[in-house]
C-alpha cells in the first residue's frame, strides 16, 4: 500500500466515523477512525526514508514511522474510550491530522513535509478554536502555525550540503529551529501549550499529543544529518531551548496540579527529547526520544482523562512517570541524558536537575489524595474504563520492564 | 523580452497590501485571488507556462471552492458553527486598529524581504539572487498576518499567503521538483478557502435562522 492509499484511509475512516457516530449516536464507533488508519498503515510498503533537510522527492514511511503511527493510533482509541461525550468531529480531525501525519513522516520533500504540517496544525487549531473560543486558543492557532510557516520558509534554501559560506545556512537552520521549536511548544515558543492542553478535553488536545508532536520530533531527528553546514546552529538552537523547557517544564510540574501537572511534564520530556537531537549523537536521541513517545503514548489517554479515572490506577500512572527503575521513563530519559552528558556540565546539571524536579513532581502526584477534586470535570469512571486504565498503566510498566523488546516490536530494530 | 524587475516586485507588493488588509467574508477568497494574480508575473518569468498556469488553476479554484463551500453550508443540516470573521477575543481599546497593524506589517515586510532578496542565495543547481522578491514579500505578509491573527479568517489568509510564497520561492530554487513543489504549495490555498467559506455559510445559516424565528 503506498502513501497516499495510507493517507486516503486515515481521511475516509475519520469523515465515515463521523457520519456513523452522529447518524448512530453509538460513539464506540468513533473508534473506525484510528482502527482502520491504524491497519492501512500495518500494511503500508516500508523502505528508508530520507531527511527533508536533504530535499529528496522519495514520498516512503520507514519502519520507526510506521510504528509511531500504529502506536498513536492505538493511544488515541484509548483516548475515545475515556472520553465521557463525542459529537463525533473527533473523529473527523483524527482522520485528517493522520493524514497529515503520514505524509509528514513519509516525505522527504521540505515542500510538502512543510505543507502537511501547516494543514495539520491549521485544521487542529480551527477546530480548538471553535470548542473554547479564547486568547489560548487563539496562540494555539498563531504560533504553531507560524512555526510551520518558517519550515516553508526554510526550503527554498535547502539542502545547505557544500554550503559553507555566506548566510545561506544560518537562515536555513534559524527557520527550521524556529519552526520545530514553534511545533514542539520548546522555550521560547510554548506558551501556547502550556494554556491550551490544561484546558481543553484530553479527546481534544490528543492529536497534537500523540500524531503532530510526535511526528515533528521524528523528522526533527533526522535534520542534523540533512544540514552539515549547519548543523552546528541548528543543534545549539535544538539543545538550548530544548534544556530549557526541560527545566521551566519540570520546575512549573512540581507547582502545577493535576492535568496541568501532567501536561508540564510532558513538555519537559519532549524538551529533553529536542536537547539531545542538539548533541551529535543522533543514535542516543532517536532511541531515547521514541521510548519517551512510546510510554506517554501509554499514558497520556490516562492522564489527560478528567480525574477520577481510578485513584489507585492513576497514581501508579505518576510513578510510571517519576523516572526511577523499572519505570518505561527511567529509560528513555537515562538514554537521553547518556547524550546531553557528552555536551558539557551545563548541560549536564540543568538535565539532572530537570530529571530531579520530575521525580519529585509525579511522587508528589502519586501521594495517596494528592490531586483529589483539583481537576475539571471530577468523574468518577465504570468498571470497562477502570480496566482500560489499568491495562494502560500496565502497558506502560511493561515497556518500563523490557524497553528495548517494546521498542524493537513498536519501532523495528 | 526581458521582465522589468521593478514591475514583478511592486505587483506583488501591491498583492501582498491588498491579501494584509482584506477583511470580512470574502477575504480569503479576495485574498487568494490577490496573492494569485500578484505572483503570476513573477512565477512567469522564473517558471514559464506551466508554473504560471498552477498558480492561476490554484487562484481560481480557490475562488470556486469557497463559495460552493459556502453555498452547500447554507443547505446542510450540520450544527451552526463559529463564525470565522468574528474575533476570537475581545480587542481591548487601542489607538490603532487590527487593520492599522496590518499595513504596518505590509511596510516592514519590505526591508525584510529586499535583504532576503538580495543577500541569500537559493539555487538547487545554479544559484541566483535577487529573483525571490516577490516571493519573500508575500511570505513575510503572510507570517505576520498569522502573528496577528485574530480571527480563523486570518489565520486561514495568513496560510494561503504563506503557501504560495513559499511555493514561489521554491520554484525559483529550481531544480527538478519546482514545478511539483510549487503545486503541493498551491493546494493549500484552496483547501483553506473551502474551509472558511463552509464556516462563513453554516454560520449565516444559523443566522439567517434566527431572524426569520425573530420575524
């Protein structure tokens, strides 16, 4: 199956899901959306795939993509499940963000890598705005979107291989940074993250979670290789707004309570994630940054859910969190300190730090009652939901158990 | 016959003043149309025929697309939705308004745009410089239109603006994918105009409800 019959069943499935659930008000079958983008892309023709930063017109998913969509579409049924209502446009905007997705992923055309993105996050921030018409939302449609705009920006001057002199580089790595850092709300530009995941539903703010941040982060993996002249700016810009957000993240989730607790971490992880994409050990990155995905791929249903969702089942969710063996986030986040060590000492004390505010933030949240009534929509859950939780919380400790056979199994070898 | 360069800049700075301070309901449809007609010249004389003839298909389907997507919106029976024109927030008051920023906006573009010009280099196989005016001058209005944004209809104008400057940047890079980038580029304009005049219809639908219940 090639990219663009993948694409057309992730679109097809998420517009005839909405038409089913709004003809049949059953919303179990908002779940058609991901299942069926979920299959298209188990059986889509997989071969290696080439950075945008190097200009190449192969449209081709490779296996660690392919993965991450399987993945993120099995985070995001979970999230319907968990979901308390749907109208059904749910999903609608799962369908055309993983179709967005996949191109994104599978091009190696700046161009169309850009564009894909650009619509993506545009469709994604209409749709915010309609729900919560606010100043936040409003961010999550400038920013973001702009971000996009710069990767544009970026590739008439692409590829900057031989390219040595004169400001050609540094205006193409500035743009792509620029967006990627837009893209994956980093430090300076994360503001409106922070605002829009804590205040909408988790249904919601889940396709940025698990299809478009997830999918900037991957390709961004692959920019360093793409970009040898500038390489160096890119990596500083990466690995300095990267640590960044890694330490505001982490010091704003020991303040912060219940979602917004979470949502703090989350961006922390990823800003540890884009520091070590800035290090020159694209190796380390690349793992460490995809079993972070994999376990807040576990997780963020769960944790983005109204509270209630299981006491006993979420708190164990924050100690899945906390960083500290057998935890799924022990060792994504061992791997990626293994390459921001090899930076400096500034780089190695502001990771530790970040690394320590997270432990302390989620035994904090795991304390028994902690986070009790602090969230919107205090629910209570039934007895299918608790055990999806559970069989969530449970998956997350078994990628914490055997990370590198889940890794392998999700991301290939 | 060689192309005043002069000529291809102050159409597409024109373009870019007109798609900045368009408002209302038909702004992205107007803008689109703008930004079109103002890069045609430019994306001639760089790409030829065929170039010319994506940008214009791009413009013009744009146009179509909204308002058939306005049209059907009227006659849906789909839920009454935002109104894409409306601001999302409040402005507070202020001395000068949303449109003022704009232009002021259009007016920084073009120092910003000229150094890109005439300092950066693009090329995939020969380089050249000085050709990506036109280009940079929408790109940037566009970029700014999204920073100001306060309504969906900018940030879907700020989309079309930026896709087709960056689709005509590309295409003055060259190379063997010009013309295939430049069209990925250009089908974001019409999807864009779709979706606001879909917006734009099931919103006057709702509307045009409550005043005949009013009557």
């Amino acid at each position: 199956m090639n990219v663009y019959a993948v694409a057309s069943v992730w679109l097809g499935g998420g517009l005839g899901a909405t038409v089913l659930v709004r003809t049949t008000r059953l919303k179990l079958l908002a779940t058609v959306a991901p299942f069926a983008g979920a299959l298209a892309t188990a059986f889509a023709a997989v071969g290696p795939h080439l950075s945008p930063a190097l200009t190449g017109d192969a449209l081709t998913i490779d296996r660690a993509g392919q993965g991450l969509l399987i993945a993120a579409a099995g985070s995001f049924t979970l999230a319907i499940l968990l979901a308390r209502r749907l109208d059904g446009s749910e999903a609608a905007i799962c369908g055309l963000v993983g179709a967005a997705t996949v191109f994104a992923l599978a091009a190696s055309s700046p161009v169309l890598w850009s564009i894909v993105l650009l619509a993506g996050m545009g469709a994604l921030a209409v749709r915010w705005i309609a729900i919560s018409p606010s100043r936040a939302t409003l961010a999550g449609g400038r920013v973001p979107t702009t971000g996009a705009a710069a990767l544009l920006a970026a590739s008439p001057f692409l590829p900057v291989v031989g390219v040595i002199t004169g400001p050609r580089p540094a205006i193409a790595a500035g743009l792509l940074a620029g967006g990627i850092v837009a893209l994956l709300a980093l430090i300076p530009m994360g503001g409106w993250a922070t605002a829009v995941l804590p205040a909408l539903r988790g249904i919601d703010v889940a396709p940025w979670v698990v299809f478009l941040a997830p999918a900037v982060l991957l390709t961004a993996e692959r920019i360093p290789a793409g970009t040898p002249a500038a390489g160096d700016a890119f990596g500083r810009v990466m690995l300095s707004a990267g640590l960044a957000s890694a330490v505001w993240g982490s010091f704003q989730a020991v303040r912060a309570q219940g979602r917004a607790r979470y949502v703090r971490m989350l961006l922390a992880d990823l800003g540890l994630s884009a520091a070590a994409i800035g290090t020159a050990h694209p190796g380390l990155a690349l793992t460490g940054g995809l079993l972070i995905l994999l376990t807040h791929f576990a997780l963020a249903p769960v944790m983005l859910a109204p509270v209630g969702a299981g006491d006993r089942s979420r708190r164990l969710a924050w100690v899945a969190l906390a960083g500290v063996p057998p935890t799924p986030t022990f060792w994504g986040r061992f791997v990626l300190l293994e390459a921001i060590f090899q930076v400096g000492s500034g780089e190695i004390v502001a990771s530790l730090l970040s690394v320590g505010l997270l432990f302390f933030a989620a035994v904090m949240a795991a304390l028994p009652r902690a986070e009790h009534g602090r969230d919107i929509g205090d629910a209570s859950y039934g007895g299918g939901r608790r055990v999806l939780v559970w069989v969530a919380v449970l998956a997350a400790f078994a990628i914490g158990a055997a990370p590198a056979a889940a890794s392998a199994v999700v991301f290939g070898g | 016959m060689g192309v005043s360069e002069p000529l291809v800049s102050t159409i597409a700075v024109v373009a870019g003043v007109v798609a900045l301070a368009v408002d209302g309901r038909q702004a992205v449809s107007i803008a689109v149309v703008a930004v079109g007609l103002g890069l045609a010249p430019s994306v001639a004389s760089v790409g030829g025929g065929e170039a010319l003839l994506v940008v214009l298909a791009s413009a013009a389907l744009a146009a179509v697309a909204g308002v058939t997507a306005r049209a059907v919106a009227r006659r849906a029976r789909w839920d009454a939705g935002l109104d894409p024109t409306v601001p999302v927030i409040a402005p507070r008051q202020q001395l000068f308004g949303p449109r003022s920023v704009r232009v002021f906006a259009a007016a920084i573009s073009l120092p910003a745009a000229s150094w890109v010009s005439f300092n950066v280099p693009v090329g995939a196989v020969a380089v050249v410089q000085g050709l990506l005016f036109p280009a940079a001058y929408i790109w940037t209005c566009g970029a700014l239109r999204l920073v100001v944004a306060r309504t969906v209809a900018d940030l879907a104008v700020g989309a079309t603006m930026v896709a087709f400057g960056g689709g005509a940047a590309w295409l003055v890079r060259g190379g063997g994918d010009a013309i295939t980038g430049l069209a990925i580029a250009s089908s974001l304009p019409p999807l864009a105009a779709a979706a606001a005049g879909w917006l734009t219809g099931r919103h006057s639908r709702r509307a045009s409800a409550a005043g005949a219940r009013a009557a």
